[in-house]
C-alpha cells in the first residue's frame, strides 16, 4: 500500500478537511459534520437545489461538482461506500432553497436506499423531492435493462446540465426532465489496465496480469464485459466507440459532446492520443463534436485506465452544457 | 509497460496530434510541425513573447501552459528529452510580435545548450531576447549554489508571472526582471514513491522497494537527497516544508502561493491531504497563503509522488498572479 496518507481510517475526514482548508470561498461543512459539504457563496431563493452523494475515491467525482451552474451539495461516503441517509438529509435541508431538491447520483444499491429513505425524511419537511439515477454505463447490463446500468464518468454531464437548468430557474419538474433526458443520450465505456488500493482495505480491488486488461471494468473495480491481452490504444478506442455509438445508435449528422476521462494514473498523453482515435472515428462517421472534455473527472484512486463518454446533443442540452461552471475541481467559464 | 499507447516511437506525436485536435481555437502547429505549438488566437503588437521547451510526459507542463497569460509557444521534445534548437528557433520566429522574447525553461543541460543555439540564431534576425531558467528544486544543489538547481513545478509560477507581465505590455526588460524576481522566491521539493516508465524504453528509470520513498528526487528520476522507509503523509510533509521554509527563509508575517503538486498516479484526495497539514505548518510559522493550486502541474508520467512548491510574494507578484490565464490545461478566471 504505497500512498501519501496518515492513518487509512482517517483517509476521507482528512481528504475533506484538506479540501474546505484551501477552498472555504466555495466549500463549506454543515454543523461541522465532514460527511456534508455544501456550497459556500449565497444561496439564490427559488431556485431548485442539486443534491448528489457517493463513496469517496473518485475526485474530482462527486464532491469536485458541487459549485456553481453544478450541484449545491454533497454527502462524502467512505471509500467506494453509499454515506448514511441521516448526512443525505442534513445536506438536503442545508441547500433547499424553496423549490424543491433533485437527488442525482449514480445508480448503486446503497445509494438508492439511503437517498429512499432522505425522501422519506425530507418529504416530511414539506420539501419536494425528485430523482435522477446516472446509468450511462453500457458495459454493466445491455440494452433495453438501462435501468440496472451503473453510473461513471458520465455523472459529470448529468450535474453539469442539471446544474445549468437549476441556475436559468427552470422548476424542479423541468430541471428532472431535462437531466433525465441527458442521462438517456449519455454512454460510457471505460477499461482497466491495473486495480487500486482502498486505503482501509490495504489489498487490490482485484488481480489482473501484467499483460492483461479489462474492457467494461466498473470505477469500484465492478467486472467487465471482456479480459484479453493490453492492445494499442486504438484498438481499445475503436471498440469502446463501436459499443457506445451502436448502443445510441447515432446518425450522420448527430451533434455530441465527448469526455475521456483518465481514471487516475493514466497520464493525460495518453487521454489526448485516446482523442485522437475517437475523434477520427467520430469523423468517419459524421458524428459532430460539439464540445470536449478530456482529463480526469471519475477516477477510482490510483487505478490506470480511462473511460470514453457521449452525450448526444439537442438544441436545449447544447444551450445547457455552454453554461457556465465552476468549482474549485472544474471551470468553464465559456 | 503498461500503457494506453500504440507505437512507442509515435508517443510525443500522437499526444500532440490528440491536443490539437481537441483544442484548435487555442493552439496551433507551425508549418505543420508537431514539436512546434503555439497560441493560435490573435497575436498582440508589441507584447513580448514568452518561448519556452522541454521533453514531454510532464502534461500540464510545458505545452500545457501555452496560452492567455502565460506562455506563447513551445517546442515539444521527446520524453524527458530536449527538442532541437531549429525547432526552437522556428518557434521564437512565430511568436515574436516585435517587442522581443524572454525565453523561460527548467535548469536542464540540454534544454540550455539548445536555447543557446537558438538566441544566436534568432539574434541574426534583429530579435531581442532575454531568458530566465527556472531553477526552484532545493534538493538539487545546496543554497548558495541555486544555479545549478533544477526546474522542477515551480516552472507553473514563472509563466503566470512572466505571462501576466507580457499582457500587461511590460518591456522585455521587465518581464525578464519580476520573473527572475519570481524564481528567487520559488522553492520546491517532492517526494517519490515509484518509478515511471518512458514510452519508447519500456522499463522504469529507477528501482524503488515496496517499502520505501525517496526525498527529494526529480521529475526525470534524478536522485534526491534521502531514500527512507515510507512515512506518513504528515512526517512527508513536515520533512519538505522545514526544508522549503529554512532554505528561503521566510518570516512571520511573509505571504506566499502554494502548489501542492502530483507527480502522476497520487490521487488528487492525498494532495488534498498534504494539504491540510502544509497549511497548517504555514499558520503555525505565521505565514499567510495568499493564493493555492493543488494538483497535477507538473508530472512524469505515471510517478507516484507529489511536490511542494512555495512562491514568496510581494505586492507587484501578487498582483500578476491574480490576472486571469488560460490554456486548455489550466484556467484561472479570478
């Protein structure tokens, strides 16, 4: 277990503290409790309020989105662990702003109950509550069973695009339905090269040969769809691309916006020569690239690997994802 | 080796091909060169250019820092290799936009031969340049000896500083003095805990056990100053900072810039750590953090490991840090 940390029990309070030390101009704990952190500029009355939550591990994934024209708080989890419902709801009554909360998150078991019973808590506080599940992962169940697919990198698109609407004032059946619509156009594949270490656990999330790797792996280390022999990065790309755009389908003429994301010790050389391939496979196809986003966005800790998104484009979702962003993980100011 | 690659030997112009791709309203090739990047919006009369080069597999660093307020151009050399002093030159000539060039790079042998090529060829052409080496790494070479110490992250703080003098039109003169003014007041150290691997070598540049870290070493796998068993993070973070802080020195009262930078493979949650106990090593000493960046700014590919880089401030630095800069690499709006 070769890592920069302290006691491993203490991994994710520390990481946190860490965090609300160098950002308090954006970041902030309620009741001084680590598990909840929240957005620290004004709060704006009426507009609808972003919750999301999950297991540590994955910067800037998930607490990295919490910031403006994103989501407006997070409850931390242990490493690869659901948080409590209990901080979920503390998190919810800090960030409504009288229009009601959307909890987005990723589409995992311990995360579906626990955000189960904050709708539970928080609906007896007369706020309105709605959900969006992430499941843009199409290497974890096939087609026509979405909603048994886990969500990965493809979260980024779904805070960024709920965020947007929250900020334009859009009500919260507007703000569900559009970022409902999102996470139905978004695929993302991803492959594994190497395992990681959870720091409380002290071993490999899994084993895997030095000359192996695996297509379809999940960011916990979840199995994938296919172990073989590492081959060229384009290869690896060109399978990727032809799982996601055959399980759109796309068409000539279709407007996307692209995420390659490194899952941790992959370096951003080999993220942009990943660009490369996809953006001549999207060319061939006629398949438009609106807007990119290449570097690490989901990451499971020191895992190599990288994961491919899509989110397939309309007018209103173009004028959403050009919004502007920031928190102190991601800017895009235009 | 296992890496996300095709052929090694096409690494450095695959990555550049992938960048270009992704980013055309920021950065262009000149003459079709793939060792040759620069800013590809509007030139500004009479702004001094700012040129600088090295190997690659260090992303953000150097093509990484080409951009608004920072940067005009660079040459792409092999991993960890220099580029040549033709390409260099070719360079120089594609930025100058007739206020002359302050030529900014890392205390490398081959870098500073090359550029040394280059300023008598681009003096032939009746073009003024200057140039600064960034020489921040403590553990390089003992005080009183600063020129013989490498360039290590605090390259980032010599273009934010030399890059915002250049937009706000200082001579060449000047931006040579505040950042020659800035690398006085940087100073660095990292830590190690793995080797990486270079593309076309296929095999680490250094030996490291399981067990053990090693302090002080350079991004390329230079040898630093103690190879020890694997501490803490907070024992790691102690260890640089009483070093950083005594090689300066610093006084009560002093403020600085903090970069708290990952090597490659070390998750952004142990930089956020380390962090947390710089900053309060800082607030003990009664010195005041006026501006932080944690991340990766300057890696070696797949390395496990950070580095603590601290920029003494006075009111003319701080004032330059705080201009906005972009590139595709790093954004910094306010």
């Amino acid at each position: 277990m070769k890592k920069l940390i302290n006691n491993p029990e203490d991994f994710v309070r520390e990481t946190v503290e860490g965090i609300i030390a160098a950002h308090p101009e954006s970041l902030k704990l309620v009741d001084n409790n680590f598990r909840c952190v929240v957005r620290s500029d004004e709060k704006k009355e009426n507009k609808v309020a972003i919750a999301t939550a999950g297991g540590s591990g994955h910067l800037p994934t998930f607490l990295g989105y919490v910031g403006y024209g994103l989501a407006d708080g997070v409850t931390v989890g242990n490493v690869f662990a659901s948080p409590s419902a209990e901080a979920m709801y503390e998190v919810d009554k800090a960030i409504d702003n009288g229009a009601g909360i959307l909890h987005l998150y990723g589409n995992y078991g311990g995360d579906k109950m626990n955000f189960g019973m904050t709708e539970d808590l928080i609906s007896m506080d007369s706020i309105e509550v709605e959900e969006v599940l992430v499941t843009d992962d199409v290497a974890s169940a096939p087609k026509g069973e979405e909603d048994r697919r886990r969500g990965v990198a493809g979260l980024f698109f779904a805070y960024k695009i709920a965020g947007a609407a929250a900020e334009k004032m859009y009500s919260l059946k507007d703000v569900k339905a559009v970022t409902q619509r999102a996470v139905d156009n978004i695929r993302t594949m991803g492959v594994a090269l190497t395992p990681c270490i959870v720091p409380e656990a002290g071993k490999a999330t899994f084993s895997i040969a030095d000359n192996e790797m695996e297509l379809g792996m999940g960011i916990h280390g979840e199995p994938g769809i296919m172990r073989c022999e590492l081959k060229n990065v384009d290869e690896v790309v060109q399978y990727i691309m032809d799982r996601i755009i055959k399980d759109m389908p796309y068409v000539n003429g279709d407007e996307i916006s692209i995420l390659v994301n490194g899952l941790g010790s992959t370096p951003k050389e080999e993220l942009y020569i990943a660009y490369r391939k996809a953006s001549a496979i999207l060319k061939d196809q006629g398949i438009k690239i609106y807007r990119n986003y290449i570097g690490e966005y989901a990451t499971s800790l020191e895992m190599a690997g990288m994961s491919i998104s899509l989110l397939k484009l309309d007018d209103e979702l173009k004028g959403l994802l050009d919004q502007p962003a920031y928190s102190p993980f991601f800017q895009q100011y235009k």
